[in-house]
C-alpha cells in the first residue's frame, strides 16, 4: 500500500511540476525533449497502480 501511495505521490508531484511551468509559458518541448510517449507508457498507471494493490492487499 505504501508503494501506491508513494509512487502517487511522484506522479502528482511531477504533473504539478509540468503544470506550473506550462503556466509560465515554457513549452512542453522544452520540459521533456526527445521523449516519445508509446502507448504502453501512457496506459502503465492503469495497469500498475491495479497491480500494487492487489499484490498490497495479499489478493494473489
């Protein structure tokens, strides 16, 4: 459970980040250069956060 909620954490974290530089007009090309987003990176939290918690809560 404390993985969920750590990895969370970042994941709010970091958006939050982006948001606020956004917000003060630097352009998403200058955050993140370079970075092609596949589907399986874009679809991983629904599949990891899923995943943590049943192995958190002994589902398996």
């Amino acid at each position: 459970m404390l993985s969920i909620v750590g990895i969370k954490f970042f994941d709010i974290a970091f958006k939050l980040s982006i948001m606020q530089k956004i917000n003060n007009g630097v352009l998403i090309e200058e955050i993140m250069p370079n970075i092609k987003v596949s589907l399986l990176l874009r679809y991983f939290n629904a599949i990891a956060y899923p995943t943590t918690f049943l192995f958190a809560t002994d589902y398996f």
